[in-house]
C-alpha cells in the first residue's frame, strides 16, 4: 500500500477510512521536528519477511507522520537513531538477551539508551514478531503526541490467544455482517492475492490480535475441501509474516459429507481416521495452522449428542487428530437442548460444568460473555468460575447483531471491559473472568466495505477488542483516546470530545433497548428493532415473552431460588447479590429478578416509571451525542463527519422507535399511566406490530 495513502494532508482532509487507526497522517510541525531529531535514522534486520515487515511499518509511519523519510541502514550504521531486533538479528540488541527472557515470545521492549556515545532508541525482542509489535506500539505514541523522553516500555501479552473469528460463508455472504460481503475472495484466491489482505493483517498486527477464523461457525463441509484448503493457505501465506495463524471452524458431520462415512460418531475408529488424514493434509499445507473452531449441537448444527456422545468425546476427536500438529480445538459452548429448557440460561453450564476435567490439553472451551446470547447487558457467564480444570476462552461479538448493526454508534471498550473485570469469586474476591481465561475470541464486524467495519466508530470496537485482548487491564477510555487521536485527530480537544460521545454510548444503547437488565427484546431473525412482543414459532426460547416475563403484577426473569435457580451456577458469594433484591446492582434488576411494576428504585421512582424514564433517557442521550458530533463539524474531514453524522440521525430515529414501541407494549400489559412528562408513542402498538423488513442485513441462511 502506497505511503501517500495514510499521510493524509491535514488534519481536515477528505478520507474514506481504508487507512483506520494506521493514517499517519502529519504531525503538527513542532512535534514533528522534534521527533525527527531523535528519530532520523534506522538501523534494521531485513532478513526474514516479519523483520521486512516491521521495517518497512516503521518507515511509512515516520514518513507519513513526520514528513521525510527516515535514513535506513540494514546493517550496522555509524548514526542510528532506531535500532530494530532481537538478541539473534542485532548485535546492538544481544547483551539484552537475559533481560528479555520474561518477555516471552511476543512481548517486546521499547527504550530509549545511550550506546555509542549516542541517544538510541530501541525496539527490542526475543522474536520477530515481537519487535513488530514494538514498531506499532512506537508508532502509537507518535501518533498520540507521546513524550519519548526516558521511555522504558516492557509488554508481553496477557492471553495467549487472541482470535477473530469470521461468520464468512464461501458465497462471500457474512452471517450478522453489517460491513458488505466477505473480505476473502474465494473466487479469485489462489491466484490472485490482494493487497488488502495484507493490509488486513497489519491492522490486526498492530493490536498484537494472532488468529483468525476464515469460515463461518455454521460451517459447510466444503470448508474443509482440498480446493478450499488450497485457498486457505494463500491467505495463511500473506499473514504469517505478521504473526497470524489461520484457523477453520469444523462441520463435525464432514466425514459423512467430504468423506462419504456413514457415520460421524466420534468413537468410531474410521472417522477418528478420517479427522486424522485431513489434519495431516491441512497441514501439509498450512503447516502453522492453528486448529478448528466447532460450533456442535447449536442451533441445528450436527454434533456428538447425534450419536449419544458427550461435547467432551467430540472435542477430543479433533483435539487427538491436530495434536501431533501442535493445534488447538476451540469447541464452542453454545449450545441448545433438544427440549426448551425452563431457563435458557442455564444451559451451557448445565452441559458443560461435569465435563471439567474430561478434555484434552489442546481443546479450549469457548465460552460467549454472557449466558444468553451477545445482549446489551448481560452478567458474566457462570462457567467463567466453573471449570478451573479446562482452558476457557471468552467470545464477545465485534460485529453489533443486538446493538443497531453498523448504524448505531455503541463503543463496545465498555462491554468487554465490564465482563473481563467481573469478579467470579471462584477462588475467592478478585478472581475476574479475565484471569480465568487462555484467549479471547471476537466475532468479526469485517466485510468489503470501504471502511471495513461498516461504519467510521465500529472500527473503534475492533480496535479496542485487539487491545483490551493484549492486556484486559487497559481503560475503555484510554483505549478510547488512543483510537480517536490516531483515527481522526491528535488535537486533545476533539479527542475529548470524541470519547465523550463513545463511553455513553454502550448505556445509551441499553437505555433505549433493554434497560435495567431486560434482554432479547428484538425482532425476530434479521434481529433488526424492538420486538417485545414477538411470541411463537419454533421454539419458546427464541421469544422475546419467554425472557421478559411482563404480566399485570410486574416484570423480569425469575432466577432466584424461587424460579429457576440460575443463580445456584454461580459462587455463593455471587449468587447472593445476585439473588437479592435488595443487593442485585440496578442494571441487571430484570435479568435475575421478577419485579412488581411499583418496586421502588434508587431513584426513588417506582419500576414502571424508571424503565419508561430510562428508555426516555436513551434517546436524549442519543441527541446528546449529536450536538457534540455537529459541534466538530471543520474539526473532523468533511467527508467521514457527514457519514457519522447521518448515521447518528439514523441511531436518533431508531433509538426513538425502541422507545415508543417498547413503551406502547409494556404499557398494555401493565395498563399503568405514562410518568407525568412523559410523551405519549406516536402510534398504537399495532402500528408497531405490523412493521416488517424482510430485507435487513445479516440474518442468517
């Protein structure tokens, strides 16, 4: 990708958002000069494709932020100002090669020395793509008006596996992809690899993300095809060199439908086989691939309950099949009972609490955030504190399937920063989620798109996923500043302002669509609008009525003791806030508890005036991010703000429609008067019943 692509001329220059958080765009020019002093010349291996790679990163970010191209020496240099390396590539970095052993193979370290009678700045790593990793890490605090003074970086990543896992069918459809058709051309691919994967793989590269997941989780067998393996590693080919290992999700019945079997079952000898060729082909030709993801006995997907086997027999099958390999099974524990259950809740626990202890080393269980399905809000899942002997990762969504699609600005930095500091109390106060976890999948919000994420902000969550998976520690907020500094501008004022709008986002969000721990309130199947009302067809947890709950007398889910005693499936210490009334925090009230409509809140307000109020208070919220947005207006390239701006008059408008249908609706169930100041929906509930959009992106199919 040509330099002149990201050095944008300006602060106020018309962009499209190919660039992301990569722009290096120029500095203001007394920053610029200064940095050009310290920064003025490199020193750097250029042996392997990872060493290019950082090079090459390095240099199109010093000439697009400071206006020149920097010196590059590939050997030794009398004048270096950067010194890129390892211990093996760089004889200026070996004498650190002891120090750096805690760093592991991924971490790096960035400090300023004195070598030579020289100021040096170095990019130090015991591997390659460590030093890659440094290179944006330095590149980050450029772009953000960084002091290099006595800079003493040391990071290495928290999760060992830090995953994207694409829902890209082969036709190029993407299952809840609000960004266009899949990025992957599998038309085109072998022959034709295009630039943008590799541009793909530095975005990623530059948050430390490590792998992907090519292929939808409702999977065809054909995934697993030798055509397809072909393709497949053409784009392994283009991301190795920026640490990305390529990952497929599994059809558990492929023996039956590649392999002509008459059986799947996973203790039968032929299809233990099977699974152990096609590894020994896949990596024949992908040989760092990483493993299978595995979505089985979910939603229709066939798994080992077909034949009376556990999700642990399943796993392990694969597991044993990748093992001498060195891949890892991600088997999903999303799952769905045959029977509805009486709390949907509960299921995944139910299935896979017993089988701790039962799975390979090499299998991960991968555990959504939440026990229902990527709400606004959910509590953290239950089986974060329940399997201390299986390797768990979290699944979160990137991609906004019940947060307004690509349209509603909702900063997700928040959300996963909410569940990864949840304390699970598994091992006593402060065991969060984040530290029970091996790795962190996100569900992609990647497509075609100009933007690639479907809008300008959504490209603010697979930022903030990529870092909050390097360390779960880091502020929602900083992570916030960090992205609106490198993506639209460093000047402190707009980024205030920009991350203002973006940490009331995610609770306007809820405000106007499941305040105070409602859930599954929307549509049916496209999930697309409220749909409070939505009963009937296949199956009662696939309702919007089955989790409300909302008759004459109140409202919520009762999962207490009293009800179905999801609350049991946490630790005691837990499961006692959760379970009382009186100590549930406010926000989750209606996930846990049946309230009568005339409960007395914080507030001091009863229930049906505070959830009136608090849809109310979503859209005003809404309004208030448009005032800040309209008030950068010549501040922000006129081309990206007139988009964001029209996106947030769409979030206006639907954020006012969740609001009046879902207070239209819960009005005629509870037959309660409208809070004084309250206005009045426009239409009747019918009105709102009769909507339809056949047409709305991303359904499943």
């Amino acid at each position: 990708m040509a330099v002149a692509l990201f050095a944008c001329a300006g602060s106020v220059h018309a962009e499209d958002g190919y660039a992301l958080w990569l722009r290096y765009a120029p500095l203001e020019s007394a920053l610029a000069a200064d940095y050009r002093t310290r920064l003025g010349g490199i020193m750097a291996p250029d042996q392997t494709p990872t060493q290019r790679a950082a090079r090459e990163e390095l240099v199109r970010g010093l000439t697009g932020l400071l206006g020149r191209a920097p010196r590059t020496q590939i050997g030794s240099s009398a004048d270096p100002s950067v010194v890129l390396g390892t211990p093996d590539s760089s004889a200026v970095i070996a004498p650190l090669r002891k120090e750096m052993e805690s760093l592991g193979d991924e971490g790096y370290l960035l400090r300023r020395a004195h070598i030579g009678g020289r100021d040096v700045l170095l990019v130090a790593a015991r591997q390659d793509i460590g030093v890659l990793y440094g290179v944006f890490h330095l590149l980050r605090l450029l772009q953000t008006g960084a002091s290099l003074d006595a800079l003493e970086v040391r990071e290495s990543p928290r999760l060992r596996l830090r995953v994207l896992d694409h829902w890209d069918n082969l036709d190029g459809y993407v299952e809840r992809g609000y960004a266009g058709r899949s990025l992957w051309d599998w038309q085109t691919l072998p022959e034709w690899r295009d630039p943008r994967y590799t541009d793909y793989a530095r975005a990623n590269a530059s948050l430390g993300i490590n792998g992907t997941v090519l292929n939808n989780v409702n999977a065809s067998a054909q995934s697993l095809a030798s055509a397809y393996l072909i393709k497949a590693a053409a784009l392994a080919d283009m991301f190795r060199p920026y640490g990305i290992r390529v990952y497929l999700s599994a059809r558990f019945s492929a023996p039956v439908e590649l392999g002509g079997l008459k059986t799947a079952d996973p203790l039968d000898p032929d299809v233990q086989r099977w699974w152990r060729d096609k590894a020994d082909e896949i990596y024949a030709h992908i040989p760092d691939f990483g493993g299978f993801l595995v979505k089985a006995n979910s939603e229709g997907q066939p798994g080992p309950q077909d034949y009376g086997r556990s999700h642990a027999d399943g796993a392990n099958l694969l597991a044993d099949a990748l093992a001498p390999h060195g891949g890892v099974v991600m088997w999903r524990a999303f799952v769905y009972a045959h029977e509805v259950p009486e709390d949907r809740a509960t299921q995944a626990y139910t299935e896979f609490a017993g089988l701790d202890g039962d799975f390979r080393p090499n299998v991960i269980v991968q555990v959504k955030n939440g026990p229902i399905d990527f709400q606004p809000r959910e509590p953290f899942h239950p089986l974060f504190g329940a399997m201390p002997r299986t390797p768990l990762m979290m699944e979160v969504q990137i991609t906004k399937e019940y947060l307004g699609f690509a349209t509603h600005l909702v900063y997700l930095g928040p959300l996963y920063a909410e569940v990864l500091q949840s304390d699970t109390s598994a091992r006593g106060a402060g065991a969060t989620v984040a530290q029970r976890l091996t790795g962190i999948a996100g569900v992609a919000n990647i497509g075609n798109d100009r933007t690639w994420s479907g809008s300008h902000f959504d490209q603010a969550n697979w930022y903030a996923f990529g870092r909050l998976a390097w360390n779960p520690d880091q502020s929602a907020r900083d992570i916030a500043a960090d992205w609106a500094a490198m993506t639209f501008a460093p000047d402190p004022a707009v980024v205030a302002s920009i991350v203002d709008m973006m940490m009331v986002s995610r609770e306007a969000a809820v405000n106007y669509m499941t305040p105070l721990g409602l859930h599954h309130l929307m549509a049916r199947g496209h999930h697309y609008g409220p749909g409070p009302w939505v009963d009937g067809g296949p199956r009662a947890d696939w309702t919007a009525v089955y989790y409300h709950r909302a008759d004459r007398d109140g409202i919520g889910f009762d999962r207490t003791a009293r009800g179905s005693n999801a609350v049991a499936q946490y630790a005691p210490e837990v499961a006692a806030v959760y379970g009382d009334l009186a100590r549930v925090p406010e926000p989750l009230l209606l996930w846990f508890h049946h309230v009568p409509w005339d409960h007395r809140m914080a507030s001091g307000r009863p229930l049906w005036d505070e959830l009136v109020g608090r849809y109310s208070l979503g859209v005003r919220q809404v309004e208030g991010m448009q005032a800040t947005w309209a008030g950068l207006q010549g501040r922000v390239d006129a081309q990206r703000h007139a988009q964001v701006a029209a996106f947030l008059g769409i979030q206006r408008r639907e954020a006012q429609w969740w609001r009046d249908a879902s207070v239209a609706y819960f009005q005629s169930i509870s037959g309660r008067p409208l809070p004084a100041g309250e206005t009045a929906p426009p239409h009747p509930l019918a009105w709102y019943q009769r909507l339809q959009f056949p047409s709305a992106p991303g359904d499943g199919r």
